[in-house]
C-alpha cells in the first residue's frame, strides 16, 4: 500500500483504566503513557484501521475514538480467531475489570465459554454461532459478573470453585479441593487457590492454558509473571498451588484474564512454568498496587 495512508484523529479518553487490552490488541498503534493508554500514531492501512477497532470494540470503558467519533459495528472483528479452536470475545465488562474471556471450540461442534464479556443479547447471538455452548466456566470470583446471565441464554452449565462460590451461588457445577478434574473430554480443571480462594485454570486437549488471573505473559519480562502486586487472596497459596501444580500443566497457549497472551510449543512452556514456580517461591506479601502490574 506504499504512499497510501489513513489520517485520522484516533483517540483514548481519561476513563482508560491501564487495563492492557488496546495495546495487545493493536500493538506499536497504541502503547502506555502517564497510566493509561495513547495513541501514538495514524494508521498507515487497512490492517492497522483494523486492529485499532479491535481495540475499540474490546475496550470495557469504551474509552478509544475513532476520526468520525462514533464507533460503527461494520469494523467490529469478534468473536475473533486465535487458532482453529479458540475465540477472543472481546466486548470486555467494566464488571470483570476489563477481562479477557473466550470461546473453546469442542469436537461434534460444541464450544464452552471461558469467563465471560459484557452482558448483550446480540453479542450472545455472535457467541452461540461458533456452536452451541454446553458451559461456561469460571477462572475465579472477579470474572464472574455475567456468568449466570450468558448460562441461562445458552442453556449452560455454569462453573466455579467453592473458594468462590459467594460470587455465583447458583453455579450449577461447584469444583472443590485442590485436585485437577476432568470436566468434559479434553478439557480439565486445575484449582489454584492464590489470586483469590477460588482460582482455577482450565486447560484444555494440552494445547490451551486458560489461566484467569493466575498468571499471564508479561511483554515487559517476555515470560510468564504472577500479577504478586494483585493478588487478593495469598501470593504464599499461590507459591503452593504453583508448586504442587505446574509440573502437570501443559499447553501451548497461554491465555489469560488479564495481561497479554503467548503461544510457545508445549517443552518450553512447560520449562517456564517450573521456572515461575520458582520464583513465585521468594515472593512475599505486598500491598495490592494496580500500578506495579508489568505488562
């Protein structure tokens, strides 16, 4: 597309919490300054006007403007495909502090619904098209705002651990304990008390690592980081659960709630997560500091 540009004011607003998205989703177009997210610069062509909606239609405070100041549906890209089984919903929830969620695409043409974007009659519409979703499940407490709501309009079960039951009582599927559950052909859940009481990582066919917020890929370290200044329940239980957990969890993509996302083949994922077990080891307690978060 050589000369050919794409002028244009694009804009982040003072409502932009810092939650990551804009830049995972278009990266080298919006980046981080004083806290939040700027534009740096016009998209140069369609894939970069692409990736900026992207970013627009995935922020939870709808906080990125485009030139013409509304933002049309015509631009929207999700659910959007990662792999040939897995979906990035987008639409993130103020809810769920702007969390990522997913769509797990399942053999005979089901899919399962990882944690959940913001409440929309129409988007469940889009969400259902992939296949028709037998679950919703639920990494931990924080996530857990539409659960119900997204279950009922599917005709779901809908899952959490009891750490976390609080936040969902009527989940029609309670986890319990600290060892991994098969919970469909493929798709097992592994409790990770630490984030919260209820924290769970569902991985699935050793190839998708579901993680919540129990850890995540940090552009800022290239590795994969525990959010330690975020952690609501114990960083000392999440060490333990990391400890007792990582040797057995392996998968190639890293998809988490919060922070960015990675695909790595499964030895050196798996060489990573002993490696943060490690590490999360010599960690100790600190104040919750949204602020010291490394993306």
């Amino acid at each position: 597309m050589g000369a050919e540009r794409f002028e244009g004011d694009w804009r982040v607003d003072e409502r932009c919490t810092n939650c990551d998205v804009a830049r995972q989703l278009a990266p080298g177009l919006i980046g981080e300054a004083d806290g939040r997210s700027v534009v740096l610069r016009a998209p140069r062509d369609q894939a970069e006007v692409q990736a900026l909606h992207a970013a627009a239609h995935a922020c939870h405070t709808r906080s990125i403007h485009p030139p013409e100041g509304r933002l049309g549906t015509e631009l929207d890209p999700f659910p959007m495909a990662l792999d040939d089984g897995v979906y990035l919903c987008g639409h993130n929830s103020t809810r769920t502090a702007g969390a990522n969620s997913y769509v797990l695409r399942r053999p005979g043409g089901t899919t399962m619904m990882i944690d959940t974007p913001r409440w929309s009659a129409p988007l469940a519409t889009r969400y259902e098209a992939l296949g028709p979703i037998t679950d919703v499940l639920l990494t931990h407490r924080d996530h857990a705002a539409h659960g119900r709501r997204y279950a009922d309009r599917f005709g779901a079960r809908l899952w959490i651990h009891e750490g976390d039951l609080d936040a969902a009582p009527d989940a029609d599927r309670v986890l319990s304990g600290t060892e991994a559950v098969r919970i469909a052909d493929g798709v097992v859940a592994h409790p990770l008390p630490g984030h919260t009481r209820g924290s769970v990582v569902y991985i699935a066919d050793e190839r998708y690592g579901f993680s919540g917020d129990s850890f995540y890929w940090s552009r800022t370290t290239g590795d994969i980081e525990v959010a330690d200044s975020v952690t609501w329940y114990s960083i000392e239980v999440l060490a333990a659960s990391l400890a007792r957990t990582a040797a057995g969890l392996r998968f190639e993509w890293l998809l988490p709630g919060h922070g960015d996302r990675r695909r790595l083949p499964a030895d050196d994922m798996a060489a990573r997560m002993r490696r943060l077990a490690d590490r999360t080891r010599e960690l100790r307690p600190r104040a919750v500091d949204f602020t010291a978060l490394r993306w």
